[in-house]
C-alpha cells in the first residue's frame, strides 16, 4: 500500500485565499518556514524573490515564464518543501523567482506543479472553509454524479409523498 501524506486547513468564517505554512530548505540544509497561497492559477510553485535572498538559494537556471503580466525571465532553483509543519513533502522541488509583492504577507505560490500530485478540495459547509490536499491522488469527486444520485432520490420520495396524499395520507399495511 502507498503512504498516504494529507493536510486540512479549517477556517472559522469563509475565506478566498488559503494560506499554509511553507518550509523552505535550501541546499546547504537552512530552512525557514514562509506563507504560502495556494494558487490553482499558477503553473509552477514560485518563491519571492526576497525568499530567496534571505534563503541565499542557488539559481540553477533562468527559464521564461507565463505570469498574469505577461513573459518574464524566472530564476529556477531547488528546494525542499515541507507543506503545513511536515504533513507533505517535497524533496528537490524545483520552483520559480516571482514578484509577488501584491500578495500581501506571502512569500510563496504553491502552484498545479504541487497540486496535480494529489487530490485538493475545498468545501465551504456551514459557511466555513476548508481546504484539504492529499498525495497520492487516491480518488475521483464528481459533484455532478452526487447531486444526480440525491435529485434522484429526493424526487422518488416526492413522488411516493403525493401518492400518499392522493390515497388520503394512508400507508399500505403489508400482511
């Protein structure tokens, strides 16, 4: 069987940014934990570039990368990352230098490249947010198959109700 690593994020109130704590380690073994949003937008997981001064990370190459402003030259490095106090981990990540200055208090996105290898859902039941990722991806959610199954169910009981009341609200004694 596969090991099975799993966080969960629980807010008290609804929330549209999930934040997680981020441990970087770079290759000389110095870690620092960082704010990290978790952005189903972003390709590729990127630390600031003020991360990666204050982690003196080694760059290991400059690749072009796709941002919401357009193309830019990206520092590449490799990292270890440890998601919510070591619940996941990555060991020689590869992510990316970002300008993330207008993500107030985040240093890191964790991007699809993290994402794509597990299972992440977020639910907002009872108007609180709750974020859970998994590695390995383990199962498939189809919130369209459950919906049909309840309708589904929830119109057969309708059914049987306004037969009752038709028949004057008597249930059949089966002998």
């Amino acid at each position: 069987m596969l090991r099975q690593e799993a966080l969960t994020v629980n807010h008290s109130g609804l929330v549209n940014k999930i934040i997680i704590p981020v441990t970087v380690t770079n290759d000389k073994g110095v870690s620092k934990v960082f704010p990290g949003l978790i952005d189903t937008g972003a390709t590729n997981t990127c630390v600031s570039f003020e991360l990666a001064t204050e982690l003196e990370l080694t760059k290991v190459g400059v690749i072009d990368s796709g941002t919401a402003g357009g193309k830019v030259k990206a520092n590449l490095y490799i990292v270890d990352l440890s998601l919510c106090d070591g619940r996941i981990i990555f060991k020689t990540h590869k992510v990316l230098s970002a300008n993330l200055t207008e993500q107030l208090g985040v240093e890191m996105l964790i991007g699809m490249d993290i994402l794509l290898c597990g299972d992440f859902a977020i639910t907002h039941k009872n108007g609180k947010t709750k974020a859970s990722f998994r590695v390995p991806s383990l199962a498939s959610y189809d919130f369209v198959a459950d919906a049909n199954i309840n309708n589904k169910f929830e119109e057969e009981k309708a059914r049987r109700d306004a037969n009752r009341q038709k028949k004057g609200g008597k249930k059949k004694k089966h002998r």
